[in-house]
C-alpha cells in the first residue's frame, strides 16, 4: 500500500507498506524490530497530518489520534489488497470504498469543534 499524504505548503508525503511482504517479514525478529519502528514512524507522521486535517474540518477526535490511525491504516490496508485482488481475478474493482470507509471511520470517531462546550460558554451563572 502506497499512502499520499498532502501537507498545504508543502510537497507531497508518500509512504509504502505491503501487508504480505510484512507478514513474511515478521517471522525473523530483527527484522521484525525494524518493521514495528518504521510503522511507529509512519503512524507517528500519519498522526500529525490526521491532526492537521481534522482541525482544518473544525473536528476534534473522540477517541486518541494513535488508536484511530491504527484504524485509518488497517482500513486502507485491507481495501488496497481487496482492489488487488479484484483486478488480479478481473472482477469488477471498487478502489472507491476505502476511500469511503476512511471517511465514515473519521466522521463516526470525530465531532465538530463547535460541539465541545467551552467553559467561558457552557456554565450558566
């Protein structure tokens, strides 16, 4: 899986991850090591975009960045293997669902900034 991430200002940040290569991987432990370091840098970066991106949508996360990265990236994933799959067998190919499922995971484990009470606001007097 290749993630492009979009930082405003700045270039494109790309980061590549292959499931079944990691599988393999994870069986020999220094290997392993490097695998679990490189993930914890990609989700560290993926954490501070995820941030930026929902602060520009004027949503707050209602559950720790790091838990719905972990969820963003097992989504993505999945979906990317399901498209390979699909255009390997020639099915029909939906590319566009893990886009989707992305979006309903931030919209479902986020709320608008507007909704959170702010004391100056939220205390009557």
């Amino acid at each position: 899986m290749i993630v492009h991430l979009d930082r405003p200002g700045s270039q494109r940040v790309s980061f590549e991850s292959q499931s079944p290569a990691a599988l393999f991987r994870v069986r020999q432990p220094d290997v392993a090591a490097l695998l679990v370091e490189h993930e914890l840098r990609v989700r560290s970066e993926c954490a501070v975009l995820m941030t930026e991106a929902l602060e520009r949508a004027e949503r707050l996360p209602t559950l720790p960045i790091d838990e719905l990265v972990r969820m963003v990236v097992a989504v993505t994933e999945s979906a990317d293997i399901q498209v390979l799959t699909d255009m390997a067998a020639g099915a029909k190919v939906r590319a566009h669902l893990g886009p989707r499922a992305v979006m309903a995971l931030l919209r479902h484990f986020s709320v608008p900034t507007e909704s959170m009470i702010s004391p100056e606001h939220g205390a009557s007097q």
